[in-house]
C-alpha cells in the first residue's frame, strides 16, 4: 500500500507541470487532435483535477486507510470512456491500489492522453501491474462505462466475469436565490466545463419560482459547441420559444433534461422539499448535486477519491 502512495504522489509531482514544456505541449496538441471535443484548457482542467485531489500523499493514505489490498491478484479488464480527458484514470488508479492487474482498453478518442500517463506510471515503477486490454482474453473482473448499447454488449460479452458497469448520468444544481457572483462563477464552470459532455456537467437548475440567474456569459471555449447553440438559439427564437442566453449555453424553462449540449433546463420550485423529494425519486440517474449543502459551486468537477461514479465503491467491488 505504501509503495502504491509513493508511485502515485510521484505520478502527481511528473503532472505539476502538464502543458509547461514542449513534450507535454504536444501531448496535448495531438490529444485535441484525435478528439475534436477536446480542448487545451480542458486537458488543463482535467489534469489539474486529477493531480490535486486524487494524487496527493495525504489523500491517498486517507483513502486507502480504509481498504485492505488483496493477496490474491486478479486480472481486471478496465474499458474506458472517452468524453471528457483522462476520464478511467480512476478506475485504473482503484485497481493498481486494490492489488490486481489493470487490463486498460483506452477510448479511440482518448488514447493519447492515457498513454501518456501510462508511460509516466512505467516509468516510475517498471513493474506496476498495467497490461494492453485484448477482447478475446478471459478476465476475472471488469470495469466497464458506456451507453445502453455499450452495456448490452458488455453484458454479453463479459457474461461469465463479474462486472461493474456504468451508464449515462447527469447532475444538478439547487438555488435558492441568494448566490454570490462569486458563486455563479462557479456554477457556470460546473456547466461548461468539458462542453457539458460529463457525468459531473450540471444540466438542470432547481430555481425559486420566479427567479432567474443571471451569468456573466462568455461564448463556448470550444467552436464545436459554439455552433450547436448558435444553431439551437436560432431554432427556439424561430419557433418563438422563451429561453435565456448565457453564451456557452441557453436555459430554458422544462421539466426534464434536455438532449442537447446546449440547453440547460431551469426548473421552477415552490418547497425546497419538492426538490430533495424528486432527487430521491431520480437517484439513479443522478451523478452529483451542486448547492450550499451538497457539492460547492464551482467544484463538480473536481471529484475527491471517495467520490466514486454512480454512488458504487469501486474499491469494495474490486476487493469484494
């Protein structure tokens, strides 16, 4: 356990200065690329992420405090997901700290990033248990992140191996009208960030009835898409439909989360018991909350350790 701390505080030293150099500079470069959805300051933002909270020494000694690593290793089969930069790092770092061997099968959309890291962690430690995934071998767990397509596969193809699978998700943001603008700040990065492509992107906002918030707007870093709410506000204007527009997104009035990147529903409460009652109803597709109470305005995406993807311990199920 604390040779695994030490590889990985190394990891997060080798990262403080991801983007700083021209090796690093060019990683990037080619990670946008492969990935159009990709962008430099997202990268940043997800690297950052990753080193502060998840790879610091006294992070990881707090986490793995609670957890026993196994003496018998396994091999693990991890597929990862591709929408925002670096998203299986976790589910590799779970498994290199529970003891077995991490088959990683990289998105086709984020190969160039995880293999970098993975380079780094070879580096660090020659001998760390990490091996290239390879469909037609048999595994003795599997982590796996898609689509209900994606998981039907899964569960075909994984049918005699314990499994962990993961859908899609969305959060949430509860105001209750006294933000600060410091706070909104915050709130439109939980939006924007990674073209609210996360599971962790805030796409529906829990508002006093009557009250709007009011952003300081600024167009989508990312052109691809800027040009889905150019096109999407031109189509609500056409078809005379109310909407807001905060330039990286546009809020409408709804009951249910949109389907496009662009949108962002706002939706009216009377009781703040109306709101906690329907997150209790739809906790299954919930990734997390933002409100004074729940996750800090401006922190969705800076997971911590024990903030484990759909509520499930990965630790527990990969030493269960």
């Amino acid at each position: 356990m604390l040779h695994t701390i030490a590889i990985f505080t190394t990891l997060g030293e080798r990262l403080a200065s991801f983007g700083e150099d021209e090796t690093t500079a060019r990683i990037i470069e080619d990670a946008v690329a492969e990935n159009g959805w990709f962008t430099r300051r997202d990268i940043l933002q997800a690297v950052e992420a990753i080193r502060s909270e998840m790879l610091t020494e006294g992070y990881l000694t707090a986490w793995l405090s609670r957890y026993k690593p196994t003496h018998t290793p396994k091999r693990v089969a991890v597929v990862m997901a591709g929408n925002i930069p670096l998203v299986g790092f976790f589910d590799l770092l779970c498994v290199i700290a529970a003891g077995h061997t991490c088959c990683v099968k990289p998105s086709s959309k984020d190969r160039v990033l995880m293999h970098y890291v993975i380079g780094l962690l070879r580096e660090i430690e020659p001998a760390i248990r990490i091996e290239d995934y390879d469909a037609t071998d048999h595994y003795d767990m599997a982590i796996a992140t898609g689509g209900d397509d994606a998981n039907a596969y899964f569960r075909e193809h994984f049918a005699s191996t314990r499994t962990l699978l993961r859908g899609s998700r969305h959060s949430i943001a509860i105001l209750d009208g006294t933000e600060s603008h410091e706070e909104l700040r915050g709130l439109y990065t939980d939006i924007t960030s990674y073209s609210g492509l996360g599971c962790r992107s805030v796409s529906m906002l829990f508002v006093p009835r009557g009250y709007t918030p009011k952003f300081e707007s600024a167009p989508a870093h990312n052109p691809k898409l800027q040009r889905n709410v150019q096109s999407m506000r031109a189509t609500l204007t056409i078809e005379g439909v109310e909407h807001h527009d905060c330039g990286a997104f546009v809020m409408c009035k709804g009951n249910g989360f949109s389907n496009s990147l662009a949108v962002v529903t706002l939706r009216e409460y009377d009781d703040i018991e109306e709101v906690r009652e329907w997150i209790s109803d739809n906790k299954e597709v919930i990734q997390c909350v933002v409100s004074h109470s729940d996750i800090a305005f401006g922190r969705a995406q800076y997971p911590a350790l024990t903030d484990y993807a759909d509520g499930v311990d990965t630790m527990r199920f990969l030493l269960g």
